[in-house]
C-alpha cells in the first residue's frame, strides 16, 4: 500500500542552525501539509500546499519557515534559524484531490530535537 | 480555531471489553477523521466519516457523527492490546487542514 516517507526520521540541530525535513507523499495526491506535534501536546497545524503554492498557514509557520516541491516526488519543510521551541515531531501528510475522497495520510514523523 | 475535543482523557480497559470515546467540535465541519498514534510514532487514519453520515463500521470500528450536537464517537469492539494507543478526532472545515483534539489515551490490559 502507498505510503508517506519522511526523512530523517530523527534530527538533532543547535539553536540557530538550519534544518531541513524531507517528505515523499503518496504519488498520485495533489495536497501536501505540514503538522507538528510538541511532546504530550495536540497535533498542530503548519501549512498547505497545493499546485506549488502555499494553501493556507497557521500563526506558527512565520518567516523562518519555508516549503518547497523542488521536483516531483520531494516536498521539503525548511527552518532557518531553529530554536529551543521548535523541538517536535514533525508530520508531513498528503491527500489525493477530488470530491469523493478527502483523507489525509500521514508520514511516520521526523523527531526534531533543538539544543 | 480550537475543534475537536476528545473526552475521556484516558481509558483503561480489559481486553475483550469495547472501549468508547467521544469528541466534540465548535464549528460547521466536512468531514470528521479518526486517527491513531502508538507511543511515538506516526499516525494512522483509522476512518472518516462525512458531514451528511450519521454512522459507519470498519472492522472492529464503529464511528457515529451528531451534527446537531457537534459531536462524534468511536467504538472499539472487542479491544486487544495491540488496540492500546493514542485515538484522536480531527476536523475538517476546508480542503486545507485538520484540526486535532488532545486524544484519548487508552490502555487495553491483557
């Protein structure tokens, strides 16, 4: 069965440093999205993608995050300058387009630890 | 905006026996997805249910939507330890996100 990949599945940065995640959404979904979850806390929101420009976004993705479909299978979530509070799990999911089918599937996460 | 609200926080059962959780959301919604989330790790879509649904089964799960109450629950029958997770709702109001409750922790005894 198709699934969502996400690498690393673990990354350890310092502050300041940049990171980037890397996603494989399932082949044939057309939405992209990006989730955080800090430790013991609700599942968050970051940002859509869709026909390579941002959807919509929440308060959190200010500018020192970025995403990117460098070509056709990646979708990457940049931070620029991480900090302590960026420390999560990170989820990429992806949805299939249409009417009829509006489930998001999800990767298996990449820990972000921030020293 | 705040949606799905998970309730109880936690469970605990034996195995064999059905577990129960519902969730509560604020808004008028599309859909509402299920998910689960084992210690640490990613998570699974267990089922969706459409806004104009008021039941559906998958397996051992059954989920129910109460528009008017803006409410849904999930059933587990016959639970099993590999059942002890992490079960959270998400809403959908658009095409561009979910939006998550805390979760109900359950934890199935052998």
């Amino acid at each position: 069965e198709p699934e969502v990949t996400q690498t690393p599945s673990h990354q350890v940065t310092q502050m300041g440093q940049e990171v980037i995640l890397r996603c494989v959404p399932i082949s044939n979904h057309l939405y992209f999205y990006w989730y955080r979850q800090i430790l013991g806390q609700k599942v968050e929101f970051l940002v859509s993608f869709y026909n390579n420009e941002i959807s919509e976004k929440s308060e959190i993705f200010d500018d020192q995050f970025s995403v990117e479909r460098p070509d056709g299978s990646n979708f990457t979530l940049k931070i620029r300058s991480t900090k302590l509070e960026d420390s999560a799990m990170y989820f990429c999911a992806s949805r299939v387009t249409g009417l009829s089918s509006y489930e998001q599937y999800f990767g298996p996460g990449t820990r972000l630890t921030v020293t | 905006s705040q949606q799905g609200e998970e309730d109880p926080q936690a469970l605990s059962i034996q195995e064999g026996e059905n577990a129960t959780m519902n969730c509560s959301y604020k808004t008028s919604i599309n859909n509402l997805q299920w998910y689960r989330q084992n210690s640490g790790r990613g998570l699974v879509h267990l089922i969706l249910i459409r806004s104009n649904e008021r039941e559906k089964h998958s397996g051992r799960l059954r989920v129910t939507l109460d528009t008017s109450k803006k409410s849904s629950s999930l059933l587990i029958t016959a639970s099993r330890a590999a059942d002890t997770a992490s079960y959270f709702c998400a809403t959908d109001e658009d095409d561009y996100k979910l939006s998550f409750g805390a979760g109900t922790t359950v934890t199935v005894r052998a």
